[in-house]
C-alpha cells in the first residue's frame, strides 16, 4: 500500500462521489546510465525528467494540474529507487533506453480501503523548517532554517493528525543532501543568456530534508486521501512530500 494519487482528469480524481484514481510508478535506476549520473546530481534536472513522464499541454503549473511529487528512495545497498505520484497515467517510454526498469500500479484500491483504525507503516521526506520572523537572530526574515532532533520530529507530529494520521511511533533521520543548480537571473537587456553558460555559473541550491519512518492509524480517511493526493508540506519540486503507506500488522 504506498500513497500514490490520479485521475483521467483532475475533476475525476477530486470527484466526491467517485473513488479517486491513483498511480504510483517504481522506477529503479540504473547508476552506471550516463543520464541517471547527472539527474542524480542537480534535483532541478531530476524534476524536469519526472515531469518528461506526464502529458505535455498542462498548463501553467503542470506538477499541480498532474499531480505529481516524486521520491528518491536509496538504502546503500541496492540502486537507487525513484518513485513517481501522479493524478494521469505516465508514460515510461519517454526515459532514454536503459535509464531504469520502471512498474506502474494503480493505487485507487488502497486509497478506498483507508478506514479509521487501519494501522499502517509510512515513510515520508519532509521539508522540515522554520521560517524566521522579521526579528529573528538566527536568519534573515523569511529565511527557511532546517530542523534537527526533536524539533524535526515535533514539525512531523504536528502535521500528521491534519493529514488524518496518528502517529505510534516516528524515526528521523536526514536525508541525503539534495542540490539544484539554477540559472541566474537574466538582466533586463538580455546580457548573460546565452546558450554557452555552464553549470558551474548557475546558483546552488542546497535542500535540506528530513525522513521520517514508523508506523501510525489512520483517524480520518478523507483527510488522509487528501494528503496522499496533494502531498505534504513544501519542496515537492525537490522530492519532498510522497507519503507511502504499506499494511501494518494489528496489536496483538
């Protein structure tokens, strides 16, 4: 049972009186692909081949109107696992020749089987941060400052019960680094956009994330179906967001 969220279109997957379509695909990645090197290496790059897999013609906010978020699952021991959340069914094709061996399912079964009581285990990456104050003395005014310890385990506990989830028990730890490269700006008369600019002129931008794992019950399964579609939380364009879920056994 992992969250994964879609729909033929978005009226469908919002429908109240129609089950909502959901679709999960498990890409697991080939580390010696040339291509998978560097998407692994500039989030911003990682997030544009995710979005290769959807429809073209979305509109302004593709990522919102297809309902995708992404996240890329690595344990040290076997390849690299990215998993894909959408709201319209993907197309594995678009990945270049030998990118990742890729599986589809339909997750709309699991998202009408969430009752109240259901005890399920959850991973979940977290953009956990605090946002300073115009007063603040430990960043500029709005700056995002990342959580650790208690704290990041405190911002999890706080959102779950809005996401329809009672947490059992929460392990954190942080994610590996993610990094995107961006481009600068470009000034008003164009200077500096050329096609000859190079990555190491672009903007880095280091992301902080936290994972959290455990097991929790399920208290509102509206809610909950919710959360899974949406996301939670910030920096889904970085990875952020994809609750899974998976049965849990029962007490006793």
């Amino acid at each position: 049972m992992t969250a994964s969220s879609s729909a033929s279109s978005p009226r469908t997957a919002c429908s109240e009186d129609a089950a909502p379509r959901a679709w999960l695909t498990r890409l697991v990645l080939n580390p010696a692909h040339q291509q998978v090197y560097r998407d692994l290496g500039n989030t911003a790059v990682l997030h544009r081949r995710v979005m290769s897999l959807v429809p073209d013609g979305l509109g302004d906010s593709p990522r919102a109107t297809a309902g995708v978020l992404f996240r890329l699952d690595t344990d040290r021991v076997g390849p690299p696992v990215l998993l894909v959340q959408t709201r319209v069914a993907v197309d594995t094709g678009r990945l270049p020749n030998g990118y990742a061996e890729a599986q589809t399912r339909d997750m709309t079964p699991m998202l009408s089987a969430l009752r109240p009581g259901l005890p399920v285990r959850y991973r979940f990456l977290g953009n956990a941060v605090r946002r300073c104050g115009r007063n603040s003395t430990v960043g500029s005014w709005k700056q995002a400052i990342p959580l650790n310890g208690e704290d990041a385990v405190q911002w999890w506990a706080d959102r779950a019960p809005a996401s329809g989830l009672a947490l059992r028990s929460c392990l954190s730890s942080a994610s590996d680094p993610m990094t995107a490269y961006h481009a600068p700006a470009s000034p008003p008369d164009g200077r500096g956009s050329g096609t000859s600019r190079k990555q190491g002129q672009d903007i880095r931008v280091p992301y902080a994330a936290t994972l959290y794992e455990g097991v929790a019950e399920v208290r509102d399964p509206a809610r909950l179906r919710a959360a899974l579609l949406a996301g939670i939380g910030r920096g889904k364009s970085y990875g952020c967001g994809l609750l899974s879920l998976a049965p849990a056994p029962h007490d006793g």
